[in-house]
C-alpha cells in the first residue's frame, strides 16, 4: 500500500544522508510481517524473486522496457554505474563502506551499496535515471515488524524528467500492484 513520504523522510535512515540530491519518488508500506531481525529475509526475497512467478502483467511490461531501451539504447554499458554515474558506494562513511554491502539482484539492474539491521539500498542507472531502492525494516500497527520501500530518483536532465513523468500512470496502476502480490506470494511461500 502506498503511504505517505514522510515514513520514510522522517525516519533517520542512512540513505538521507547518502543520496540528498535525490528525489524521493514513492513509499510503499510492504505486504511482509515479521519480526525483528527479518530484513535478511526480505532483501533474500527481493534479490532472488523467491521463486515466485512474476504476473503476466508485470512480465510483459518489463519486456516491453527492456527492448524499447535496447533500441534506443537507455540501459548501453556505457549509461550505467561506474560509467554515466559514480556509484553511491563512493559516497558511504567509513563505518557503511567496511560494513556488508548486501546481495546483488537476479534478473534485474540493481547492485546493492549497503546493508545495515535495518535498511539496504540497491541503485541502477541508465540513460534516464539514477534510481535507489531503499528497504526498510519498520515496526507496524500491530506490534511486529513489515517492510518499508522506498524509490528514489535523480533524473538525467530533461529528457529523464519526462521519462519518470510518462511512466508514472504504468508505475502506480500495473507494475506496483503486481509487485506487492509478488511480495505477498513470496513471503507466504518462505512462511510454508
């Protein structure tokens, strides 16, 4: 379920700190309750799809993505980071830089640049955006723990700003919704 910006701009995670000229995007409250110490789960969730089947919906959009940004050449070796931008890891304190880095995605553009208890950030970028996945592990109404996503953005001049703008109605009425089922299906199946 979305929720409001500031659960995730009032509460002091260390991406704040690390990515300030970013644009905060989204913030999704996730479908994942747990414990305490469940973040591990969730990032392991996340970065290896948990074996659940992805919805037709949610496949079909990230082909289309992926060859349109094949043709037109958004996500070419050189637009990615390390390339068209440095990595956030460059920007880590010491004490986040010498601490896990967290487990790189499958199947998806991210690589992970920390892992805290209780937060982990992945990036990607291509010709229209650095983007961060930010995961948080927050406690929920019920006293337990759930996940926390949050996206955050910095467009690639004019044309990046139009790019995030005309996928926006794609973003929160397909590929959210199938993403939270994901989340949904996946955290079952680790609870069975």
């Amino acid at each position: 379920m979305k929720i409001p910006n500031t659960a995730h701009t009032e509460r002091p995670w260390r991406i704040h700190e690390i990515a300030p000229d970013f644009t905060l995007e989204d913030v999704w409250a996730l479908p994942t309750p747990g414990g305490p110490d469940d973040l591990p789960r969730l990032v392991r969730l996340i970065t290896t799809g948990g074996d659940t089947p992805q919805p037709l919906v949610f496949r079909v959009l990230f082909d289309i993505r992926w060859k349109l940004g094949a043709l037109l050449g958004w996500d070419d070796a050189d637009s990615t980071v390390g390339a068209r931008v440095a990595s956030l890891r460059e920007r880590l304190p010491d004490d986040l830089r010498d601490g896990p880095r967290g487990p790189d995605t499958e199947g998806f553009p991210f690589t992970s640049v920390y892992l805290t208890d209780d937060e982990w950030a992945a990036e990607m970028a291509n010709r229209t955006v650095h983007a961060v996945m930010h995961i948080g592990w927050v406690p929920n109404e019920s006293g337990g723990y759930r996940g926390q996503m949050a996206v955050l953005v910095k467009p690639n001049g004019l044309f990046g700003k139009l790019y995030m703008a005309a996928i926006a109605p794609f973003r929160y009425t397909l590929v959210y919704p199938a993403l939270m089922r994901i989340f949904v299906r996946g955290w079952q199946r680790q609870d069975a």
